[in-house]
C-alpha cells in the first residue's frame, strides 16, 4: 500500500489524467479507486455524519457509567 501523501504528487500535465497520475506515483488500481471514492464521498457530505457519531458514542459512554438506562 503506497502510503504518499496526495499533496506531494507531482504537477499534474493536462494530458494526464489524475488516475494516471496517481499511478504514476506507485498507487495499486484499488488504491487509486478509492482515493477518488473517498474524495467523492467527503465533497458531497460524507463528513457531516461525524456529528451524529459523535453523539452515539456520548450516549454509549453515558449508558457504560450507568447514567442512562435504555
């Protein structure tokens, strides 16, 4: 698993597609996949359900004291 940060990815040629680019930096196909699901999913709103999981684990820490009976 190439563990390269995407900010140092060399300047992108127009010609060059970003999935091209990204193999260029030693990224497997399944690698490259999923960085553009993930960067996909996080541009369209995929980070606002950390709130919600944020406040699951504040009441499953509320239950494990025993301040909350379900």
């Amino acid at each position: 698993m190439n563990t390269q940060p995407l900010e140092r990815l060399p300047e992108v040629n127009s010609v060059v597609t970003e999935t091209e680019a990204l193999e260029q930096c030693g990224f497997a196909q399944d690698e490259v996949i999923s960085l553009l699901w993930l960067r996909q999913w996080y541009q369209h709103g995929g980070s606002d359900r950390v709130e919600i999981v944020r406040r699951l684990e504040f009441l499953k820490l509320l239950v494990v004291h025993g301040k909350v009976d379900l």
